[in-house]
C-alpha cells in the first residue's frame, strides 16, 4: 500500500477500528475514511453502495460488527445473525463491485467448535457443533470468512479474513448489560469497591456517567442504587459473577490486534496462505498470544488491580461458555508478528483509562 492509499475503515469508531485507523495514522498513512453509524447504516444496501460509488476506497477493513457478551448473544439471537451477516453482505459485495484491492475481514475464534482440540488451529473450522450460546454469531462469522475465500477463489480477489481472540483495550464498552468479559468484571470489581469502601459520591458518579437500566443514579436513593445494582450480581459485602469461573480465555490488547491487522495487510497476500491444493480451504488467520488464564485467574487479578478486598463468588447455576477456547498463532508467527502486551500489564492499562475516561466523560454507552 502506497501512504496515500485510500484505506476505509468500517467501523472505525469501535474497539479494534479505532485501533487499527490510529496504527494507520502513526504508520504514516494519510488517507483514511471512516463513517459513524448515524452518517452510514451498513445494514442499508443503498446507502453502502452509495458511498462506495462517491468514495471508491481502494482497501477496505471490515472491522464493523454487531457484537457483546455472553448475555447479550444468548437474549438477542436474530439480531446477531441478521445484522453480522447484513453488514458483510454490503461491505464484501460493494467492494468486490469497486475492484478493492485487498479487503481485510474481521471475525472472532467463537467460530470453532465447542469441543474443538486445545490450541485451536485454523484446520478444525467446521470439524464439530458451536457453542451453542453465540452460535448465531458464529455462523454469521464463518459466512464471512468464507464470503472472502470463495471470492478469492472464483474471481482471484486478495480478501483476508483474520480470527482475533477475546479483545480488550482503549474505547471497550463498559455497559453492565452487553459487554465482554473483562470490561465487564472491571466495571463490577470498581463498582463492588466502592460499595465495599461506602465511597456513594463516585459510585454515583459512575453511575451517570454510565448508566444502567432503569436508574437515574443523581436522584435515586442509596437503597434503591443497591437494589439496581444487586441485578447485576454488585452486593455491598460480595461479587456474584457468572459460572463456575473454572473456563479458560485469552485475551489480547485491541492496540496488538491492529498492529497485526496492518502487518498483514502489508505483507501478507491470499496466496500467500495456501499451497495451491485442490480443496483450498481455512485460510484465515488465528489473532491472539496463544496464553490463556482462568475466568477465576482474570477476576483475581482486576480484584488486585482495582484493590477489591471483598468476597467473589460463582452462580454455577449461570452459563460457562466455551470451557477452553486458545488460538494456535504458530500461522501468524510464521507471517512474522508476535504480541507485546501480557495481561497483567494489559488490565492495569485498561483499568487506568477506565478511571480517565470516567473523569473526562469519554465512556462508551
């Protein structure tokens, strides 16, 4: 790519684009295009065809999606299929139309199987059934993927899918009813301290800065702030999170993720990922540090960051997930990238912003 490449960014605004458009931006390119929801719905196919006529990008990273936590993807099933698969529809179509010349998609290892064999390599796609809790969002993931290699292979398009691991990082959503795991233990561990600790004026100040369902923490009593929170599993002298706490993660800093978006998307072609075989298939690329630790691990840890000296325990009456989900990176080491952020430096970095942006008012909702 030239400096000067006109590089669109979908989804620029959100955890991994905003990443990626500032890796692009400190690499020096110079023409990057963004749009935000209220300026471009990517559910709309006029409106996606529209702007790919006007602004005729030459490569394009796909990293919009409707996403959230387990929660999240077990409540609103349709909506994770339809919109997933509604937005790459648009995006991967209008740039094959344009003749874009490398298209970058971004999925999630959620698309293995539950029972897959530890670490996962890209080979075991579609060996056995998902998870069936984002299930949904899986399949419309795996639709993507293989969206960009059948294109590849009928019409010799450059289109790269890459499977990033549990992200984190800058920007996260932090909202206690649709987010990832570690935002959302981070949020609860700060909120329990404070609970724990009686410190009601910044509680109430997180509160509105972010608020929850049904509460407006500026003129809600202190029984009634408790009553709200206690939804949630935030007691005054306890933490309820959900599971056993026994599953293993890994987890990868957002800033990491673009840094290897961009390294393959500089140096790494399609061809580059298969040997010309008769069958060519699973030729995305597995994103993560090939580490893992338990969801009890990670909670001990953000208690320690936060300095949260109350009780955690575990609803086992909730859903686990996935027991154990870690990535076989030894494709992507082969291409040349490795990560720099271990997780215990990465929770003290997300939990410092976090204490920032609810100073400055930046909070995502």
């Amino acid at each position: 790519m030239r400096k000067d490449s006109k590089i669109y960014i979908a989804g620029h605004r959100g955890l991994v684009g905003n990443a990626i458009w500032r890796n692009l931006t400190q690499k020096g390119y110079t023409n990057l295009i963004g749009r935000s929801h209220a300026q471009l719905d990517l559910l709309d196919p006029v409106a996606v065809r529209q702007f790919f006529d006007t602004e005729c990008p030459e490569y394009v990273i796909l990293a919009a999606a409707h996403v959230g936590g387990i929660m999240a993807n077990s409540r609103y099933r349709a909506d994770f299929i339809y919109r997933n698969l509604q937005i790459q529809q648009n995006v991967i179509g209008e740039s094959f139309r344009h003749n874009v010349k490398k298209l970058l998609f971004l999925g999630s290892t959620c698309i293995y199987p539950r029972e897959a064999p530890q670490p996962i390599k890209e080979d075991y796609l579609l060996t056995s059934p998902l998870e069936y809790t984002n299930e949904p969002y899986a399949i419309a993931k795996i639709a993507g993927l293989k969206m960009c290699e059948s294109f590849n292979l009928q019409y010799g398009t450059d289109y790269i899918a890459v499977m990033p691991t549990n992200l984190y990082g800058p920007g996260d959503n932090f909202h206690l009813e649709n987010s990832h795991v570690m935002p959302a233990m981070i949020r609860k561990l700060h909120i329990a301290n404070l609970l724990l600790q009686g410190d009601t004026h910044t509680l109430r100040a997180d509160l509105t800065a972010l608020p929850i369902c049904g509460l407006d923490a500026e003129t809600a009593s202190d029984s009634e702030i408790i009553k709200a929170l206690a939804r949630f599993g935030i007691h005054k002298d306890r933490l309820e999170l959900w599971g056993s706490g026994t599953p293993l993660r890994e987890f990868l800093w957002s800033d990491d993720m673009a840094d290897a978006s961009v390294h393959i998307l500089e140096n790494i072609s399609f061809r580059d990922l298969h040997t010309g075989e008769s069958e060519i298939r699973n030729c995305h690329i597995n994103i993560g540090t090939g580490k893992e630790t338990t969801i009890a691990g990670l909670a001990g840890l953000i208690a320690q960051t936060v300095g949260y000296k109350g009780e955690i325990k575990w609803d086992t009456s909730k859903p686990d997930g996935t027991m154990r989900k870690l990535c076989d990176v030894s494709k992507l080491h082969a291409l040349g990238w490795h990560h720099s952020v271990e997780i215990e430096d990465g929770v003290k970095k997300l939990y410092d912003w976090y204490l920032k942006s609810d100073t400055n008012g930046k909070r995502n909702s």
